[in-house]
C-alpha cells in the first residue's frame, strides 16, 4: 500500500537536519539524524570469566522508546541464528543513556557501549558498538557483465530516479532477463517511529515476478514479509538485516522456471539469495510469483525495483546472464 505524502515531498522532509524527532522522522542521511540513532544498532564482546560472547541489537522506536535483543553466541549470522535469543527489553532514554532491566541485571545504552550492572548496582561487564559490513559490499563486475546502475546515470531503467549518484525504488529495467546472477545493494531509511511494512519498504522483484522482501527489519523475527523474505512463500534462514542507514548487499542466483511448447510449466524456477554475504535461501524452489507484480509466464522480464513511497536506495546493480 502506497503512503498519501508523495514521495518529493518525504523526500524534502528527509534531507531536512533542523526538525526535532517525532516532527520528522525519517531520515536519509546518517549525519543528519538524532541522538537515537547513535544508540540503536549492533553490540558484541565477551564477558563473562569463561570468555562467552554475548551481542544484542537495539532497536530504536521513536520518541525515546527503545527495544534490545540480546543473544549468546554472537550477532546472527552464518553459524548463529537469530532465533537463538537470551532475552529481550524494552527501555526509555534518559538524557543520553537508555536502561533495560533483566530481573537479575541491569544494561545501560550509552556512548557506544552496552554497560551491565549487577543488582547491586556494580559495573561487572561491558560490549561495545560493532558496524558490520559485507563482504560482498562494493563487488566489482566481472567482464561480462550488464551494469544496470553504477552512480552515473538511470538509462538502463525506465522512469529512474537517481540522487546523488543512488538510484530510487519504483523503477524497473529496460532490459529483460532470463537466468541468472545479480549482485545489488540497498540501503532503508531511519524510520523509528516506523512500524512493520511502513518502515523502510521495497522489493526487489527478480523477473517482476519473485518479490525478495527489502525492509527495515533489523532485530525482528525473520519472517516472510520482512527483509530477506521471499513474499508469502519463504523466510530467509537468517535475519542478516543491519540497521537502517548502513549499506546492504543482495547476491541471487537465479533459474527461470521452464515451459514446454504449449505453455505448461514443466519446472519452477529456483533461486539462492546471500544478504550481506550469508546464504539465506539456498536453492529454493519457488512455486508461483509472489503477489505485487508480473504473473509467471513463458519468456524473460525485467527487474522491477519495487516503490512504497519510502526513500529507499540502490546502487552498485549489476548482472550476469547465464
């Protein structure tokens, strides 16, 4: 569903710097955003005598309210899923800090740190605020590749929108593709007063037909319609969603379903998608499109970069034809 603020004008709010929280709160550019946005994100360390690792995700939910979720084991990952969560809190800032109780301690948000206190009030550890990459970020091309969209201009798309050198969703390529490898990366706005489909959404839509969900879900479940999801059909392994603002990669590796003479499916189409580097679906079958665009149909189709009236960026977009 389309938001009634036009996209120009969302987009005027974003760039502006001088408006208070709540007033205005979305925000495209990491230097122009409030102090919540210096306290959400990634923590990791060790603590503990036996060295544990212990990481938690801190979500900011405008006007002062905060949430965490903190694992064992480390940040989701490769080797560590989301799903293995130690506990969760919500808090409220205060000044420019943000507590969060456990019924046998107390962790407090501030100035890059995540500090824990016992119940007595003594300082026993603390982990620090981690800016994960991928490592697939700023992929180069190989040879014989189609640069969709390197920062220099929209051409190879209809009805681009490029600011700054960063293509805006609701756009979809000239050309049409059959099988094969794509390599994009995305970036969602900081919404904190956001909630669900409203914060952060596009598509990226492989054929016009196979939606993989691009959303603002950093520290949620993992579910369908969240990022990483395959629209209605499959949720991704692992929630490899970074916080809004930071830079994401998709890689996707994808079969065409297959018809016979007549126009009968005779195979579903396939594909493997990594989010920051992490296999989320491997070789996934996906039996029919995904609701939002294209039917399935004989013959190739264009990507379709999907448009909810959020100020979402790609860059960096290119394929390989198999």
């Amino acid at each position: 569903m389309r938001y009634a603020l036009s996209l120009s004008i969302l987009i005027a709010l974003a760039t502006a710097s001088n408006a208070k929280e709540g007033e205005q709160d979305v925000y495209i550019d990491p230097n122009a955003t409030p102090a919540s946005y210096q306290l959400q994100g990634e923590y990791e360390g060790q603590a503990g005598d036996n060295g544990q690792t212990y990481a938690a995700q801190v979500l900011a939910l405008g006007e002062g309210q905060f949430h965490l979720v903190a694992y064992k084991g480390g940040l989701p990952g490769a080797d560590q899923s989301h799903k293995n969560i130690f506990f969760e809190a919500d808090g409220e800032l205060d000044g420019d800090a943000v507590t969060f109780e456990h019924e046998d301690f107390n962790i407090v948000a501030s100035g890059g740190q995540l500090q824990v206190f016992n119940a007595n009030g003594r300082k026993v550890e603390q982990i620090e605020r981690r800016v994960r990459k991928s490592p697939t970020l700023g992929a180069q091309p190989p040879k014989d590749a189609l640069v969709l969209f390197d920062g220099s201009n929209g051409d190879a798309f209809e009805g681009a929108q490029v600011h700054e050198g960063l293509l805006l969703a609701d756009t979809f390529s000239k050309q049409k593709f059959g099988d094969h490898t794509m390599h994009l990366e995305f970036r969602t706005p900081y919404k904190p007063s956001g909630r669900g489909q409203g914060r952060g959404n596009s598509g990226v839509y492989v054929q016009s037909r196979y939606e993989i969900q691009v959303l603002d879900s950093f520290g949620l479940a993992g579910k369908s319609n969240e990022c990483g999801g395959i629209y209605k059909i499959a949720e991704p392994k692992v929630n490899m969603c970074l916080p809004p603002l930071q830079w994401q990669t998709y890689d996707i590796d994808f079969t065409a379903a297959r018809y016979d003479d007549e126009g009968n499916k005779t195979a579903n189409a396939r594909v493997t998608v990594k989010h920051n580097g992490v296999v989320i679906h491997d070789d996934l079958e996906l039996p029919q499109h995904t609701p939002g665009r294209h039917q399935e149909a004989p013959g190739p189709d264009s990507l379709y970069l999907q448009g909810h009236g959020n100020p979402v960026y790609y860059r960096n977009l290119w394929v390989v034809e198999k």
